[in-house]
C-alpha cells in the first residue's frame, strides 16, 4: 500500500525535530566560518587597462576597427605566451623580488574585453595584493614593448596601471556564510526525517489497524502529571494496625507451680 504525506504531517516532523534543525544550522555556519576565515588563502586581483588608438588619417573606415578588434585576441595569446611570460618572471624577480614560476604567472594573468571594445585589461591575481598590482603592470609593459617588436604595432596604450586591492576577491565571505548555513539547514531536515523514519513507535490508532493489521479492542487515555497526582491525592489510605508487643503475657502463661 502506498503511502503519502501531508504538509501538514511534514510541518509536524519539523517542529518536532526543531531542535535538532537549529543545531544543524549552526554548526554548518561555524563550519562555513572556520573553513572561511581560518583555512583559505585570501587572493587579490589588480588590472592595468590598455587600448588600441587607431591612427587618425581621412582613410580610416569601420574595416580598420574591425581589424584591430579581430587583432584582440592575438595580443590576449602574446600577453599569455611564454615570450612575454617568461620576461615578465625575469623582471618582476630582479625589481621586486617577485619568486614566481612561469606556469604560475600564466595560471595568475588573464586578458578580459568588453564586447565589441578597442579597450582590454590585463588582470593579474595572486594571494599578495602588491604583488599583483606588480605582475599586472610588468606584464603591460612588456606586452606593449613585445607588440611593437613582434606584430609591428605601435598604438597600444596604457590608459590605467593597476593598484593594489585591499578588498580580496576570494573567498566570498558573504556567500560562504551564505551557503554554509543553507546546508546546515538541508543537514537539519535529513536528520529529522531520518529520525521519524527510524521511530517505529505506535503513534495513531490508524499505524495499528492499517500499517499491523490488527484490531483496536480499547484505548487507554494519556494522564497528565496533574491528574495522575490528583488520582493519587483522592485514593484512600488504609490505616495499617500495629501489633503491641509490650503486651503482658496472660497470667496463667507467667505463674509457676510452686512445690
């Protein structure tokens, strides 16, 4: 036989389980917290903001922006390559003591583009504010001096240098606490109809007619503690008769036979 559950029935199991919910919830916000502010590593990110001037004569035509937007995503590849990465590992470690591997700086920098923009940025990220504001720029720099080498191209410019963040960018405080009290809150109610589930006490007249089979014969009512003291308080005390002791003996018992 199939069985369903009302909403009413599920409201039931929560309030009684509420305890134990509320528990669930802190812990899996105290959980969130110490994994938040006491394990992870806060990272930082700071961005230098370039630009492709085009240069200003009578021929240039929406063809020449077009260009130099397609021309984009190759200089995202230069400033991601091992010729601009591997020079920026070279002078960030001579001018700021910046001890960085090359596949670490490539897994730091990144090239992000407004869609349909001559403007790009080089973001740099890195669990040291400063030292990401210093990859950020060096990496600009000897992107801009490589651009003119490789490609030819002299109208890329720096318009911002980054600047180091005093706001992390990971973790998300917020957002952790967030996530972390919602799970302890799903945790809460696993456990409480987990623990309805595994309470096969008699609760209703209908567990024992339809879930066992069996017939109701009576029904005992449940007696509060007032009553069960008032029943108490009205019930007879019979008086117990104690035996003397002290007795005399009947006289025939103590008298002797004298000769």
């Amino acid at each position: 036989m199939e069985e369903t559950i009302s909403l009413k029935e599920i409201f039931d199991i929560l309030r009684k389980h509420l305890t134990s919910i509320l528990i669930s919830m802190f812990v899996g916000l105290a959980l969130a917290a110490i994994v938040t502010f006491f394990i992870l590593t806060p990272t930082y990110r700071s961005q230098a903001q370039l630009i492709v001037t085009l240069p200003q004569t009578e021929t240039t035509n929406a063809n020449d922006v077009n260009m130099n937007l397609q021309m984009i995503n190759t200089y995202k590849e230069l400033v991601t390559g091992d010729l601009v990465i591997n020079q920026v590992k070279d002078q960030i470690e001579s001018e700021y003591g910046i001890d960085k591997s090359v596949q670490e700086l490539k897994d730091s920098v990144e090239v992000t583009q407004s869609q349909n923009s001559l403007m790009f940025s080089i973001r740099a990220t890195d669990t040291s504010s400063v030292y990401a504001a210093n990859i950020a720029n060096t990496t600009a720099l000897v992107f801009q001096e490589n651009a003119k080498d490789v490609l030819s191209v002299d109208k890329i410019s720096i318009i911002s240098n980054a600047e180091a963040s005093s706001s992390p960018v990971s973790p998300n405080n917020k957002l952790n606490l967030a996530i972390g009290l919602v799970l302890g809150i799903l945790v809460g109610f696993g456990i409480a109809f987990l623990l309805e589930l595994l309470d096969r006490t008699v609760k209703d007249n209908k567990f024992v007619t339809e879930t066992l089979g069996f017939t109701i014969l009576g029904t005992v009512p449940q007696m509060s503690a007032k009553e069960i003291n008032a029943t108490i308080q009205k019930k007879p005390v019979t008086p117990m008769i104690k035996k003397n002791t002290s007795d005399k003996a009947p006289e025939s018992r103590r008298s002797r036979t004298r000769v």
